[in-house]
C-alpha cells in the first residue's frame, strides 16, 4: 500500500492515520480491503513499528477498521461513508420534571450496573501520572487569569474533535468548562433564551431538562422513538433544541443521517439552535460511523456542540468544551465567566498533554475493545435468561434499556432488584410526559466473568 504522508509537523500517527482515511475517502480503499500487517507498513514507510500500532489502535477504535485475531487488519463497513463525511471517528428539578433516578454516591448491591460509571481501572495510571507531572512542570505560577486560557488543550482539542468527530474549528472557537451540567446551567442566559422554549428529548437527560428550566427556559418535551428525537415534531416557537445523537440518553438511539439533515433544516428555516451533546459518541459497536451534526454542511451558525471527557477518561476530571456558533460565542464565554465556570489550567494542561503524546488514543482502543467484550457478553446473558424481554440502545454507549410492558411499575421492580443484589435504574425516571417503562442497565463496569450471575439475579428479580 503506497501512502503518501503529509509533511507537517504533527504526530506520526496522526499523519499515518490520516493517510489511510484519505485513502478511502478517494476510493483507492474499500470495507473489506485487508491491510498491511504494521510491521509491512512500517517497513514501507520507513519508519518505527510504534506509530503505525498506534494509528491502527486509533483507526480501530474509531471505527475505521476492524482487526481479528490471525487475520489482521481490514477496512470496516460503512469506513467508506464516515471518511467522505469527513469523520475519523465515531468512536463515542423542579415539577413537572421528575428528580430523576436515584444517585446514591455508592450502592450497596453486589452487581451495581447503574449506568454513566465508566471503568477507570484499565487506564495507564503510569501515563495519567506523567501527564499530571508534565502540566506541574509547565503552568505558569504567575496570574494569567486575564490573558488566553487553556492555549494548548484548545489547541490539541481541535485536533481531537477534526479527527474524532470530523468537525473543523479552530482553537478560538472552543470553551473549556467544568462539566456538562454546569455547561447547561449557563446556557439560558448566555443564549438568550430566558423565557423562551427549549425543545428536549422524552424520555431523555433530566439534568439537562432541570438546568434548562432551573433557568428561566420554557420546557417542551418531545417523545423519540427508534431513531431519536423526530424533527417533525419541533415547532417554529421553539427557539432550541436540545439533542444526543450519538446515543439518544437513555434509550440508545443513534440519529440517522437523514434526521440529522431534518433537524437541520428545521434550525435555519425557525431561525432556532440545536444543542449537541455528544454523549457516548466515543463507543459503538457493529454498526457504521455517523457524522456529528456540527460536521454537517451549513451547521456552523445553528449547532452548538459539546464534547466532555468524562466518558473516556474520569467522570471526576469535570473537564469538558463546548463550540458555539461564533456569533454566540462572545456572550457564552462572558455568562461562563461571570459563574466562575473554569477549570484551572494544571488540570488543562495534564489533559492536554495525554491526548498529544497518544495517551488517550492508546487507551481508547484499550477502552473500546474491553467494553465491546463487556457487552457481548452482556447481551448474550440477558438473551439466554430473559429472552422475552427487548433490548434498546445496544449499538452504541455503555449501557442498555430492558424494556418491561407500561403496566410494570419499573420502580417497584428496581427496588425488588436492589433486594436481590442488583442495582439498576427505572426508565420512567428519565421520562417528563412520556409513559415509558424499562430497566436502564449499564456494563462498562460488569466483568465479563460476572455478566451470567448478574443477569441470573436480575431474572429471579423479574420472575
């Protein structure tokens, strides 16, 4: 395979990746097309085995290939598309709202699958230590509190977000604050939508649903359905939208192309703002890439994305970065300072500096193979012992959705689980009007050798 590299000074395996996915995106590869082993490729290019590993590793947990234990590398179905769209990846309150599920800080229950606890144990403490010693090294002890903040994590993130999520923007062009709940908190005032409608998804992320509303924004609740939240339901009044298209939260769903080019549609002809949450959009499985909404043609005045790295990295970290349309992004920026939504620039920097050095893709991949595996087995389990229940949202994500009949009261059924030593979370906590009933499961924390007795509990909680 004849790569041509470009000759900037960025990593090597960004430019090695970056070359196999121009490749397709001219046609001269194909899903299914085998690669060179790394060692051939390494070897033809005249470099190290290393950067070739870890452009396959960064490829691979993308999406973009698929590896296979003696059979080497090949281009994965549907890479095509995703690499014409211009993608690397896609790998990933007060009434009437409900409170939500319950978030108790530890659960007692022998399997706690909880959803949106991500496992933290297979990540590199040695590599997560060096970045924290680097950033000690290299922040200023001087105040810069009132010059440029966050320079070289805004200046990596653009890089990350063009390679992951194929969206092109520039350093300036992102925030970076303290999670994604305190992001949302802001959004009301910032956006000029104090008093006016916020369409969000039912069932769907109540703390979204509470910061808006919390806020002085008038809630309308939209039902989705097996492709996410339908365009055609938004009205002209609504002023925002707000969505989670990777993987609609809580029941999975991965928005379709087409939806996407809708919603879009509809934000230019009512003048409204969709606000992308990227949730989960690092973790799929089985399925083709699909490009964020902000990568789209004519979304870069209506979109305004938000990114975090508390699925990937550690939920505790409270690091995210949110890239609104330039016109808002002046009076997001200010409404942002005036709560003192900051994150302190050590913490930028060590960030910072494990996605530079191939850090994050290398445990990305890392992650990506593990939860895949989780899930399987995951899946296979709940098939064998409860297979007349339907599952939602197994695509993608780090979690499912059992769904029980609407005559189930699934709290109930939640409480009598935590009885038998499971802990899970009822679908109707996330629901405004919906009638929605189900368990919310997650497994990025269930041990493969575990996933069999969990969902054995789980069915002698059902029966």
């Amino acid at each position: 395979m004849a790569l041509l590299l470009d000759a900037s000074d960025r990593p090597l395996r960004h430019r090695i990746a970056d070359a196999i996915v121009g490749e397709l995106r001219e046609g001269r590869l194909r899903p299914g097309d085998p690669l060179p082993s790394t060692r051939v490729l390494a070897t033809e290019l005249k470099v190290s085995r290393g950067p070739v590993v870890a452009a396959y590793d960064e490829l691979a947990a993308a999406g973009f290939i698929e590896t296979r234990p003696g059979s080497g590398a090949a281009i994965a179905a549907g890479a095509d598309r995703a690499a014409r769209a211009g993608a690397l990846s896609s790998v990933d309150p007060m009434e009437p709202f409900p409170t939500g599920p319950p978030r108790p800080a530890r659960s007692q229950a022998r399997f706690d699958l909880r959803p949106g606890r991500p496992d933290i144990g297979f990540l590199d403490q040695a590599a997560w230590r060096r970045a924290w010693r680097h950033a000690a090294s290299q922040v200023p002890t001087t105040d810069i509190s009132h010059g440029p903040q966050h320079v070289r994590l805004r200046q990596v993130l653009t890089d990350h977000i063009r390679r992951s999520r194929g969206i092109a923007l520039e350093p300036d062009d992102l925030l970076i604050t303290p999670g994604v709940s305190a992001t949302l908190q802001a959004l009301p005032a910032a956006l000029g939508l104090v008093g006016r409608t916020v369409a969000v998804e039912d069932p769907g992320y109540v703390e979204a649903w509470t910061a808006f509303s919390d806020n002085g924004s008038r809630i309308s609740a939209l039902p989705v359905d097996e492709d996410g939240l339908d365009p055609s339901t938004l009205r002209r009044r609504d002023a925002a939208v707000y969505v989670t298209p990777s993987h609609q939260y809580p029941l999975g769903a991965r928005m379709p192309v087409a939806r996407r080019t809708a919603l879009l549609e509809w934000a230019r002809a009512a003048d409204g703002l969709i606000i992308e949450d990227d949730y989960d959009g690092e973790f799929r499985y089985d399925v083709s890439p699909l490009p964020a909404l902000r990568s789209l043609e004519g979304a870069d005045d209506h979109v305004l994305y938000i990114g975090t790295a508390s699925k990937i990295l550690v939920p505790t970290l409270r690091v995210s970065w949110l890239a609104p349309p330039k016109h808002l992004r002046e009076a997001v920026r200010v409404e942002l300072e005036r709560r003192s939504l900051i994150v302190n620039e050590m913490t930028g920097e060590a960030v910072a500096e494990f996605i530079a050095n191939g850090s994050l893709a290398a445990h990305h991949a890392r992650a990506a193979r593990t939860y895949a595996a989780r899930r399987a087995r995951l899946v296979a389990a709940l098939a064998r012992h409860l297979p007349d229940h339907r599952l939602s949202g197994v695509d993608a994500g780090l979690h499912v959705v059992l769904l029980l009949p609407d005559d189930v009261d699934d709290h109930e059924v939640s409480m009598t689980l935590l009885r038998h030593g499971v802990s899970v979370n009822p679908l109707s906590a996330y629901c405004v009007e919906a009638v929605r009933r189900g368990l919310v499961i997650g497994y990025a924390g269930l041990s493969e050798s575990h996933a069999d007795a969990a969902v054995r509990a789980l069915a002698r909680g059902l029966t």
